[in-house]
C-alpha cells in the first residue's frame, strides 16, 4: 500500500495562536477567565452539580434499602431475587447518569459489557446480574456519588451565588437602603457596635471580592466536576479488560484485512506479471522448437529472445518474493535490510541502526515495511533531497523515525495511505505519529512492542 505525502493540502493552517484557519472557527477577543462565568459549559456544568443532589439521594436510598433489604433475606430464598434486582435497578441509574454525564458535561462514555448469560431464564440472568462486576461497580458509584454530591452542592452553591450577591451589592445596597432604610450589608453587630459596608470603598471594595468569587466559581465547579467525570468513567463504564478484548476483537478484524489485502496483491502481482510472463515463454519456446529444424536461425533468435524473458520474470519473482519478506531481513537482521531497501530511494538516505538485540521477527517485519513505504512516500511524492532512518530501542519499545527536507503536508487522517499504516501499527498496540507542516520538514515516528530478543550477528 502505497501511502500518500501529498494529502492534507489546504485543509487549514495554525497560525500559532491556537485559530486554525479554514475551518470556522471563533477567534474569542476576550481571555478564558473573563469569558467563564458567561459560556455554556460553566452553566451546564452548575446545573448538573445542582441534580447531583436529588438525584444522589434518590439513587443512595435506593441502592442501601435494596442491598440491606437482601443482604438481610439472604437467610431465606428472597433474598436472592430482591439483591439481584436492586443491582438492576442500579444499572438503570447507570445508565441515566452516563446519559447526563453526555449531555450536561460532554462526556463520551461507552455502555458497560452487557450481561452474559449461558442460558434463558429468570434465575440465569439473576446469576449473571450478581455476577457481573458492571452491577457491582454501579452500587459503589451510587455510594459514592451522594456524599461528593452533597459536597459540591454546597461548594458551589455558596461560591455561586456569594459571588453573585457580592458583585451586584452596589445595585441593591442603592435600592434597599432607598425602600427599607437599612444601612448596608453588615458585617458585625451587637448591643452596642455595628459594623455595616456603606461607603463608597466599601462598596467598591465588595464589589471587586464578589468580581472574584465570581470569576473563580466556573473553574471551580469545573474543578468539581472532574470529579464526577472520574467516577462516571471509571464505575459506569466498561471495564479495562472489555475495553481490551473490544480493542483486540478491533485489531483482529484489520489484521484479517490487512492480510487479505497482501494476499490479493500477491495474487494479482504473480498473475498479471510472472505468470503472463511465463506463459508467453512456453508459447515462445514451442514455436522455437517447431522452427528448430526449418529456420535453426530464427529458432535460435527466438530461444534468444525467451532467455530475455526468463531474466526479466526472475527478476519480477525477486521482487515480490523481496515485497513479502526480504532474505535479508531474515539473515541480517533490520541495518542491513533498511541499507538495502534506502540504496533503491530516489533520494541519498542515512540510515542508523543502534540495536543490541533484535526484536521478534514479526516486529521486525512491520518495521522493515513502516521504513519501506515511507521512503517510497518520500520517492513519490515529497519532493525531498535527503531523508534519514533512526532506529534504537527505548525499555521494551521499538523506535522507528524516518525525516525528510520535503514539502510538508503529510495527514494520516482521512483515509491517507498514512492512515493505513496507522492502523496496521496499531493491530499490534504500535503508534504512528506525523508531524508535517505545510514547507515541511515531515517526521514520522512509529513506536512498535519489542517482543522478544535475538542476538546479532
């Protein structure tokens, strides 16, 4: 698969003060700190801090009534059923309160593994609710949640509306004075003393302290809301191992892919050039024996003409045999393939290869042909008059980085032939990472598992 420098032109530019050009995107004129209290999110996230509390205590009394109402009819047989439906129900909350966390927050949070059950029926999927640990993790959450809701129900609350209160007190200190005949806000009063913010100063001075509340309060029920946003992932959501073995399940399906996809290559490749090339050298060689006798010249010009053809179709075998695993890989290892296959680059290659041992022979391929269709990027498409090979191991981690001088403008987004090897480096938990401004230089840096060791030499 042939991977393509030249996408990701003109699909906008940083002008290095965080606008991306063509994409539509608001230049804010005034800075974070001011515009908080006034955005969006700081509202939705106050608002769900408020239905944390009704809903914590809904959800805290439901989830204690049900867990002692059958850990105490544990002794008797409905104590099963009644267990098994107060960890349904809180599922249930689970659910609402990923749904919550998603709308109030934009928190992406996939559903939790659903329940497996061998059988049909209500005793197997009673089973399968007590245990999964999906139901467990939901009622911790559900103890959880109410104390941190109260907290920050009331943390918020007060900074919210003491800030409020304290920015607009000019406004009603002018009013309720007017109408009531009070004197201000007071800060100290007994029998005899009274302390009471009625001048100007004063004023001013609680004008500028609730400014301050007021412009801290967003950050901190932000602060606040991280911490929901924790307990929501880490408790409704799925569990690392369903995580993996989704990841796993995914990476699967692009190897069975990728691998069909080389065998179609290969097929097509022996097809269209070795074996076409192989039949007409029978066909050549049979009229040659037929003129063998009546025109030996012409028979020999002919068998002349066959043993070009026979070179040229071992050279195409070479070639393919060299596109699915190089014998120099094999023997030699990773410096003397990437040497070989950076001699064919249009363009003078330095090449670096500081490994002590080599990686498992199936790493060691997937770096060879990484290197391989860079280079050929390089080739065809960077317009780059050098270009340079690093490889070296970090702690179990192979380091692969391929730099060229080249035009820029690499993306392995949209479907690039970059992304193409993103994903094949991923099926083995590699990464690839481009860093490719427009002008360039581009530097791709593929990070592979080490996976075992073999000598050199």
């Amino acid at each position: 698969m042939a991977t393509e420098y030249g996408q990701g032109y003109g699909h906008g530019y940083d002008d290095g003060l965080g606008f991306t050009g063509g994409t539509g995107e608001r230049r804010h004129q005034l800075p974070a700190g001011l515009r908080a209290p006034f955005e969006a999110r700081s509202w939705r996230e106050f608002g769900y801090v408020l239905l944390s509390l009704p809903i914590g205590v809904m959800l805290f009394v439901y989830a204690v009534t049900m867990v002692s109402l059958g850990a105490g009819l544990l002794v008797t047989f409905l104590g099963i059923p009644v267990l098994a439906a107060g960890l349904a129900g809180c599922r249930g909350f689970g659910a609402l309160e990923r749904a919550r966390a998603r709308g109030l927050l934009g928190l992406e949070v996939a559903d939790p593994e659903p329940l497996r059950m061998k059988k049909s029926g209500v005793m197997a999927w009673m089973g399968a609710v007590l245990k999964s640990g999906t139901s467990w993790r939901t009622l911790l959450y559900a103890l959880l949640q109410f104390p941190w809701a109260v907290f920050s129900f009331v943390v918020a609350v007060n900074f919210w509306a003491y800030g409020w209160a304290l920015l607009t007190y000019p406004l009603w200190f002018w009013l309720f004075p007017m109408h009531g005949g009070q004197g201000g806000l007071q800060l100290y009063g007994d029998g005899t003393h009274s302390i009471y913010l009625d001048n100007p100063f004063e004023i001013g001075v609680t004008a500028l302290v609730g400014l301050l509340f007021t412009l801290a309060t967003p950050w901190i029920v932000r602060a606040l809301t991280m911490v929901d946003r924790l307990m929501v992932h880490g408790l409704l959501g799925p569990s690392r191992l369903a995580t993996r073995v989704v990841e796993l399940e995914s990476d699967r399906g692009v190897v069975v892919d990728t691998a069909a996809a080389d065998l179609r290559r290969i097929e097509r490749d022996l097809h269209d050039g070795a074996q076409a090339r192989l039949v007409a050298l029978a066909m050549d060689l049979g009229l040659a024996k037929e003129k063998l006798t009546e025109d030996p010249r012409a028979a020999a010009r002919m068998v002349d003409e066959a043993h070009g053809e026979v070179k040229t179709a071992l050279q195409e075998l070479r070639d393919l045999a060299r596109g699915i695993h190089p014998a120099v890989l094999t023997d030699r290892g990773l410096d003397a393939a990437l040497s070989s296959v950076a001699s064919r680059c249009t363009v003078p290659v330095q090449v670096e290869v500081d490994l002590v041992e080599r990686p498992a022979p199936a790493i060691e391929g997937i770096a060879y042909f990484t290197v391989s269709e860079l280079l050929q990027n390089i080739s065809k498409h960077s317009r780059a008059t050098w270009a340079a090979v690093d490889v070296w191991r970090v702690e179990n981690r192979l380091m692969v980085q391929v730099v060229d001088n080249g035009v820029g403008g690499a993306d392995a987004t949209g479907g690039s032939g970059l992304g193409g090897l993103a994903e094949r480096l991923d099926a083995v938990d590699g990464i690839l990472v481009v860093d490719s401004p427009v002008g360039g230089p581009t530097r791709v840096t593929a990070e592979l598992p080490w996976r075992g060791e073999r000598a050199l030499g």
